[in-house]
C-alpha cells in the first residue's frame, strides 16, 4: 500500500482540528474532549519547555493509565523529546539502571503509594551524585478523577497515597501547567526518535527499543488498513491494557486519535470493570488471552445480564490464543477474536488474521497469528543462521521486516547487532509458515526446552492440548532445573473453579496426545499464575518457584 509519513505531533493536531468537540478519553468518570485534552497538552508543553526541555531530550513516563500519560506524551513529542515508557511497578534498583541506561533527564510521576515508592529514591540518589535524572513531576492522582470524586479521594483513599512530597528538583503537576500555553514547537523529521519501548525483559535488564514517529506514524496506518469497518468519530476502545505497553500506546492512543475514538480508560484489568465497559458501549476492546478468559467465564456474562453486543472488535495480542479461550468468549460475543503479532520492536503490529468479511472461523487456520500487515515482510529463518531462509512448514525463527522496525536498541550496540541481521528484526519467536503464507508460533526460542535425550520440546505445543481439559482453566509449560537430569518438563496448572483434576489425571490426558519425551515430568498446581501487569504469564516466575 502507498504509506504517508510523518509525525505524532502532525497525528494529534490532525485529530484536535477533525474531532475537537469528540470525547478523546475518559477515565473513572472524567471525560475529555479532543480540544480540552490539547488545551492541556499545550500547557504541559509551555512547562516542559520552561524547564528547559530540548530536541532530543528523554523524558520519562512513570505513570499508570491516567489522563496525564496522554496530555505529557504529546507534550513531550511538540518539544522533540523522546518519550521513555517506564512500567510503574518496576522496582527501584532496576528503575535506576533503566534511568542511567537511557540517560533520562525528568520523570513525570504520580502520589500513588503504588508508583511514587519506585521512582521517588532513585530521583534523590540520581540527583545527589549528579546523575541525568534531575527533575521529578508529581501529578495528583486525584487530579485525574471528575468532581466529587477527586476531593473523596485523598480522603477515603489516603493511605494510597504519599503525602508531603517536596525538594529540590521536585516540581507539582499544578505548576509545570501555571506558565501559560505559548511554547516553540520542534522541527520535527518522521525519522526522528519518538519513543524508547522497554522489552519484556524476560532474560535480564529490559532493552530501549528506539522507535522513530515514523515506525509508529506507519503502524497506525497499517492497523487501518486491517480494519476496514472502523468509523471515524464513532469508536469507543476499552483500554485496560496499559499505556505504557507498546499495544496501547500505538492502538489504543495514538490509532484512535488518529481515528477520532474515545478511549475508555481503567487503571488497571478488573474482569468486573471490563465487563461493565463493554456492557456500556466499548466497541473495541484489545486485551491478552487471559483477560477473554476471564470475561468469558464472568458469570454475568455468561447469564446473560452483561451482553457484549456493541463489539465490532476483538484483538488479542502478546501471547499465543488458546483455541479453546476464543471459541469460548466467542459464544457471547457478535464478532471474533482477531489474534495478532507484534513486539515493542516493531511499533509493535507486525501480523494480523483477517477480518471483516473473512469467516468467524478460520478452521483451518486454528492458532495463526495471520498475515503480515501491508508493507510488511515475515520470513522463517534458519535458527542458528539467519541468512537461511527455512523451506515452508518447517520450523524456524520469525524474521520481520518493515518500516515499522525500530532503529535498535538505545546505547546497546551489540543488542542491536544481534537483532537486526540481514535487514530483518529477528524476534526470537519459533514460527513455521504454511503455504498460504500463514504464519504458526510454536514458541520463544528462550522457551525451548532440551530434554536429557537431546529433544526439543515447545511449551506451546503441550499447552494447546492441556488446555482442551474440561477441568482447566490456565496453564503454563515450563523447563526447571534438575540436579540429576538438568532440566525437566513443568506443568503447572490452574483448575476452573469447582474443577477437579489430579496429577495422574492430567498425565493420564496427555498420554496417547503427544510423544513420550514430551510428558511432562512434574505437574504442579496454582490457584493462579503469575503474569505481568500486561497479563502475560511469568514462566520465569513459576521456574523460580519450582526449581529444584
């Protein structure tokens, strides 16, 4: 397809000037238009600027979903800063490694006992021994809820939050906002760097993954061209995922500005708060496996007294889809569950499954992560060379390339050099590709496991077959350390409620569905598994627990 390029300043003045009098957020009640959330950009960019903000500049973003992400996000990019998306509940030693890694120089934070405790020490130790971390923003949590609930709040809510915060560097949300509106704007090239997107950090220290206006301007454009039936001006996408993830930043903000849709802002997922969301009138919601597992086994749902009927949408991306889970919380809603592909490396949509006038179900297409999105290339490389492109249906790492790719990782040359090889992003994901050029994952490459016969076994591939058990509600395949054998095959399993299986019960499942080398050695239950604030599941976490 024909791409236009440009900037995310140029994306949100587009939308202000379209839809100004449109709802642009709502968050616990307070409800913004596109013209009032400018008018509020515009202040924190006047502020910003009086702080001596510059081209180039990394400003970090501290903050749980709140209505003060978006408004200092577009301030950041007017000024030409990088927008650095930090995960609020990463703990301070590591908040400080990320701090130096990136060379932040001010972090917008909030009172939240929740948040403020992580960043709070990492400021003054920075700030003491001369550090690029040098200013802090402290933006009330009760500033982002309407009426009588901000004034409740600090008074119902008081132990949840941190009082008397002040010092030097220290600046109130109410006085980066007191310098008027009037702030130069940048001189902006697509090609500049908007954003740096923390990895996962499933092996070590998160990376910076450098993304340019460009790969995330592009990406916008990608996701509208997968979904032909949205309406400009008429969207409402439920927004529990946070915005500080890649997904949400690019979809839920900065695709629906584009598209003029209201985001429907929650902290954080609550099955009762998404349920009533959708309930209310979301039209798109975009969530992980485990957050349409738990919608589509609420029991109001499933009686009938939430309906689900405004959906038009359902994405569900950062972790393979259980077939079972989407046939399920098929049953209650009017549209499929569109399983997609992306990573913080690439803005982060790099697949999709068709949608629209594709069937409900693509029965033979059970558990693809689709097609590449327009201008987007997927091939399947030789692990351990990947120069090698695989022969289709056999197995191989996922390899991308598009304009949506980052440049690399902020300061990590050899990172960078590792990863993007041969003019593609090498994702570390294990993919195959049929002939329809569909394209399968079977695992992380990380994930792997080598059994002490030499098989490589795939996670995936035990999970999909555990999670057609009646009784079974997660689960989650995982290699842990053995003293005797080196390493040997987990299961750990989360049972429905009222559920009742044994261990012998599950092997007694399995057997005869997959090879003998792949049984899983231990098989351990949970009340619940351990997962990111993203709700992907922590298989490191639940090696941790086990390891013998």
């Amino acid at each position: 397809m024909d791409i236009e390029t440009g900037t995310l300043p140029q994306l949100w003045d587009e939308a202000v000037a379209k839809f100004g009098d449109r709802p642009f957020m709502e968050f616990l009640g307070n409800r913004l238009s596109y013209a009032a959330t400018d008018a509020l950009v515009d202040q924190a960019a006047a502020g910003l600027q009086q702080m001596g903000v510059e081209k180039g500049d990394r400003i970090g973003l501290f903050l749980p979903n709140c209505i003060y992400f978006p408004v200092f996000y577009y301030a950041i990019c007017k000024l030409g800063g990088i927008v650095v998306n930090f995960n609020p509940t990463y703990p301070a030693d590591q908040v400080e490694k990320l701090t130096e890694q990136a060379g932040v120089k001010i972090i917008v934070t909030t009172d939240l006992q929740a948040v403020y405790p992580n960043v709070g020490p990492v400021f003054e130790k920075s700030r003491a021994n001369g550090g690029s971390l040098q200013n802090l923003i402290i933006c009330p949590f009760a500033g982002s809820l309407s009426g009588l609930k901000s004034i409740l709040f600090p008074l119902l809510r008081g132990k949840d939050l941190v009082k008397g915060i002040s010092g030097p560097g220290i600046s109130t949300y109410k006085e980066v906002m007191s310098h008027g509106s009037a702030y130069k704007l940048a001189d902006l090239d697509p090609t500049d760097v908007a954003a740096l997107q923390f990895t996962g950090g499933t092996t070590g220290l998160p990376k910076a993954a450098t993304l340019t206006h460009e790969n995330i301007f592009i990406n916008c454009q990608q996701a509208g061209r997968w979904f032909p039936g949205i309406q400009d001006g008429q969207e409402k996408i439920l927004t529990v995922l946070p915005l500080f993830h890649v997904f949400a930043m690019t979809i839920c903000m900065n695709y629906m500005a584009k598209r003029g849709g209201e985001m429907v802002m929650q902290p954080n997922f609550d099955k009762d708060n998404a349920a009533k969301a959708i309930g209310s009138g979301a039209t798109i919601f975009a969530g992980v496996p485990a957050m349409f597992n738990a919608l589509a086994n609420h029991p109001d749902v499933q009686s009938g007294k939430i309906k689900l009927d405004a959906l038009k949408y359902c994405v569900s991306g950062g972790a393979a889809m259980p077939y079972e889970i989407k046939t399920n919380f098929e049953k209650y809603a009017p549209c499929s569950v569109t399983e997609g592909y992306g990573l913080s490396e690439t803005s982060p949509i790099a697949t999709a499954n068709p949608v629209g006038e594709a069937p409900r179900l693509l029965n033979d297409k059970i558990n693809s992560i689709g097609l590449p999105v327009p201008n987007t290339v997927i091939e399947i490389v030789d692990e351990n060379d990947s120069s090698k492109i695989m022969p289709m249906g056999e197995r191989g790492e996922i390899a991308i390339s598009g304009p949506q790719v980052m440049q690399g990782y902020w300061a990590r040359p050899e990172a960078t050099a590792e990863s993007l090889q041969n003019g593609r992003f090498l994702t570390g994901d294990i993919g195959v590709m049929d002939e329809d050029g569909y394209t399968y994952i079977v695992d992380r490459k990380k994930d792997m496991i080598v059994t002490n016969n030499g098989y490589n076994v795939y996670p995936r591939d035990i999970e999909e077959i555990l999670f057609s058990h009646e009784a079974v509600a997660e689960c989650a395949i995982c290699g842990v350390p053995d003293s005797k054998r080196g390493e040997v095959i987990l299961a750990a399993v989360v049972l429905h409620e009222g559920g009742a299986a044994t261990a012998d019960d599950i092997s007694a499942f399995l057997r005869g569905k997959i090879v003998d080398y792949m049984m899983p050695e231990r098989i351990e239950f949970m009340d619940e598994l351990p997962k990111s604030q993203v709700g992907k599941i922590l298989k490191r976490e639940i090696r941790d627990i086990y390891a013998a």
